[in-house]
C-alpha cells in the first residue's frame, strides 16, 4: 500500500467547492495535488496557492487554476507534507527546500492539514536535520555560529553538487541536532539571527494531521 497516496488523496476530499487551497510541496502533496486535479476537471471550482515551482507546475500541467499568495484574501485550507511531528504535534518542515513559502501560505490559511506516512511520527523532533533559510550574504557566519554550537551544520546542495537555492534565492543550511528538546527556545534563538529568513520549525501550525498506517488511516483532530 502507498501510504503517502492513501493521505493525499483522503486529504483532497477536505477540499470543497469555491475553496482558496494551499497547495504544499513534496511527495507526500504530490498525491493530493493529483488528486485534486481530477477533481477539478471532473468540474470542481477551487483555487489554488502553491508553495514551490515545483507544485505550481505540477498544478498548471493538472489545469488546477491558481493564484499567487498576494492576489487571495486569505487561504481556505492548506494541505502539506511534515518531515517529522512529534508527540505534541509539532512539526519540522523543510525537507524539500520549501519551509518559507509553505510557512508564509500556512500562517495566512484559516486551517491547515499535515499528511505523512506514519514513518513521520516521532517522539521528539531532531532525527530530521532541521533546514535552516538563510540570506547568501554571510551565511558563512551563520554557518560559523551554528558550529559552535554543536548543532553540524552543512550547506544544502543540488543535484550537481551546488550550493541549493530555494524559490526565494536564498541558501538552506541542514543542522543536525538528534534531539530538539526545547522547539520553543530554539525557534525564538534562530527567529533573533540576523541573516535568517526562516527555519523548519513549524509549531502550533496545525489543525489536522492525517496518518497513513499500514493499519489504516489516522485522522488526528
Ligand atoms: C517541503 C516539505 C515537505 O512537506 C516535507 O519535506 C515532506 O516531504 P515528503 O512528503 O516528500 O516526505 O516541507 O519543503
């Protein structure tokens, strides 16, 4: 069973008629994507904001009609992929390199819905590197500062090996952290670094969580 195909799809069907909807980023939304997009050439009426490049040209491919974040009043719904949730349901975020448009489109959406396979449900947040946005110009030194700490950092890379930009233009540096213990404390530090645009660390952002198991579905209200 496709675990992430059993979330995306039971996602969708949170969507209805005349809805302004999130579209996140990743494999897990792909599905959702998908199959949202049957539903709108069976004749639903939504719109969509997407977060990445990467959804926005699936959705276009799909005829999904969509606008940007600027051109809605505010977002119905938001549906979007976690890298890791932990026991309070809070979230990291940001594997796929998207952390900063799905956070802006997640904090203007009335109600947001996470789909992961059950894989994604930890205890403690931390296994997951923590992506960490940054401006290019001295991100050394941020670089620098996390070391000290002893959080690992390393620069995100592409494909061919090249420093990664996000849609923003903006560098993302992956800290290894093993165990975040206090999410809160850690948030608020790297929210005061200057040079930071945003961080993975997506907590009290969440309405909905839908588990896929290979027992069945979670809905987690
Ligand atoms: C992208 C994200 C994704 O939602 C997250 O990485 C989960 O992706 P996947 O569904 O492929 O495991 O935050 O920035």
């Amino acid at each position: 069973m496709n675990l992430k195909q059993l979330v995306g799809e039971k996602a969708a069907e949170y969507v209805k008629e005349g809805m302004v909807v999130g579209l996140g980023t990743g494999s897990t939304a792909y599905y959702m994507v998908e199959a949202l997009g049957k539903r709108v050439k069976e004749g639903l009426s939504i719109t969509g904001v997407t977060t990445s490049t990467r959804t926005k040209e699936h959705a276009e491919k799909l005829g999904i009609p969509l606008k940007t974040i600027d051109e809605v009043k505010k977002v119905d719904l938001t549906i979007d992929g976690a890298d890791e949730i932990d026991a309070h349901y809070q979230g990291i975020k940001g594997g796929g390199g998207a952390l900063l448009f799905e956070k802006i489109v997640a904090d203007y959406s009335d109600k947001v819905i996470w789909i992961v396979d059950e894989s994604k449900m930890v205890e403690t947040l931390g296994a997951f590197p923590l992506p960490v946005e940054v401006m290019p110009y001295g991100s050394q030194q941020l670089v620098r500062i996390f070391e000290e700490k002893g959080f690992h950092p390393t620069m995100r890379k592409n494909d061919k090996e090249e420093t990664y930009l996000t849609d923003g233009g903006h560098y993302i540096i992956d800290l290894q952290m093993d165990k975040i213990e206090d999410p809160n404390s850690l948030a608020g530090w790297l929210d005061s670094l200057t040079g930071v645009m945003e961080h993975g660390l997506f907590l009290n952002r969440v309405n909905t969580i839908i588990v896929g198991r290979e027992s069945g579905l979670e809905v987690i209200e």
